[in-house]
C-alpha cells in the first residue's frame, strides 16, 4: 500500500522540552494505523504536529506528497485531514446541529449540510440524530465522542487523526465506535488512531507504530504485535491479550 501520509525525522519542541526525537512514520492509504505507546511517549504531539498546531522544529512531512511543515492548521484541514482531539472539542454551548454545521466547509446552514451524508451519520451515531437541537453540553461522555467523530466525518475527509476515542467509554458505546470506524475504513477512509483500549487495536488496526521516548521504536502489522506476548511485553509492558 502506498503511504498517504509520511513523517522523516521529525523534532518537535514545545518550549523548552523537547518532545519528538526524529519520528519517522508512514500511513498507508486505505488502511487503519495504531499508534500506540506508554503515556507520555509523543502519541499526542505526533498528531498535533501533523496538524500544525505544534511546529515541527525539525523533519519532513508530507501528505500525498505535499509537504506539510509550515502549513497553518486550517490550511492542512482544508487538504482533507481531520482531528479528534482526546478533549473531543466540542462547543458545548452550541447545539449538536450547530457544532456540525461549523464543521461543514460547504455549508453555511443545516439545510445546506449533505442530507444523504447526514442520514449516513445517524446511522452510525443514532444520539445525534436524537439530541440534533439540545446544546452539546448535556450530552453523555459517549455522545460527545460520538459527535466528536461526526463532526470529522460530516463531509468526505482522506484522512482522519483520532486521539484516544474510547477513554472513559462503556464497553457497549466503545463497541459502536469500532462498527462506525470500521464503516469509514470500508469507504476508504485512512485513519492514524492513537489508542490505549488494546481491545479496540487489535479489532481495527491494519499496521501499528509504537512510540518510546519521543521517537517510533516498532513499526508492522497489528496482528503480528497482536499474537507476539513477547513484544508486547517488551514494547508496552504489557500484554494485549490481558486487556480483550
């Protein structure tokens, strides 16, 4: 599979730490990559330096094979990447209708918003449909994850980034963000997930980057990692199989 998305040697300084040590990583188009690793590892600055929102001080990256370093966020939103963050960042004084309406570049009012689109949304996240004019704000942990995902996904997107989507979910809402995940992939959707529910890894991920110390230390396929203990132990200090 050819790389959509391409990390070489990237640095990445917020102050005075300095948080990536040279990441090279690569994103095969089509496919779901886990990034995995201890907390504190880089998951999440990896992802905010792909979007911009933290300069990489040092490296290449690239998406389809435009370079990316220099780039404003929005300008790198506008190529087709989308972000969910772990805080879902959702405006919680604004109804569901409206965050999603924000999150529309083609629409400037819900009637404007791609009706088979939309239908396709509900499928996956039925609250949405639901809760579609109650402010954000008093929507369960797992609605707002579910309307975090729908806003990234509410027009076409190549590429989707998603930080940690199941933290504090239920098994049973976690479960429905897999199924929904899983529909994306199936419509050619590239998906970079950086996860800790190793449940939720192993049912998803096509290959899988795992970062120590600000830098990627294992790169393959997520079902090698999955059915190797050994690995798992060395690399996570633990093993999958304890978390299914």
């Amino acid at each position: 599979m050819s790389a959509l998305l391409t990390l070489r040697g990237v640095h990445t300084h917020i102050g005075a730490y300095h948080i990536l040590h040279g990441v090279d990583l690569e994103v095969p188009e089509g496919q779901v990559t886990m990034l995995l690793g201890r907390n504190g590892a880089g998951k999440t600055t990896t992802l905010r330096t792909i979007m911009g929102l933290w300069p990489a001080s040092q490296g290449e990256l690239h998406f389809r094979g435009q370079p990316l370093k220099g780039l404003t966020t929005p300008d790198i939103a506008q190529l087709g990447i989308a972000y969910v963050p772990e805080s879902m960042g959702i405006f919680t004084d604004l109804t569901v209708q409206e965050n999603m309406l924000l999150a529309a570049r083609s629409a400037r009012h819900a009637d404007e918003l791609d009706a088979h689109r939309l239908a396709w949304i509900f499928g996956l996240f039925p609250p949405l449909k639901t809760f579609w004019l109650v402010p954000a704000g008093k929507l369960s942990g797992g609605q707002k994850q579910m309307l975090a995902v729908g806003r990234a996904i509410v027009e076409p997107r190549e590429l989707i980034l998603i930080d940690e989507p199941s933290k504090g979910l239920a098994p049973a809402i976690v479960r429905n963000l897999i199924t929904a995940l899983r529909e994306l992939k199936a419509q050619r959707t590239t998906i970079l997930l950086v996860e800790q529910n190793f449940m939720m890894a192993r049912a998803l991920g096509d290959t899988v980057a795992v970062m120590d110390d600000g830098r990627v230390v294992h790169r393959g396929a997520m079902t090698e990692l999955a059915e190797d203990v050994a690995l798992q132990q060395r690399l996570l200090g633990l093993s999958l199989g304890e978390h299914a």
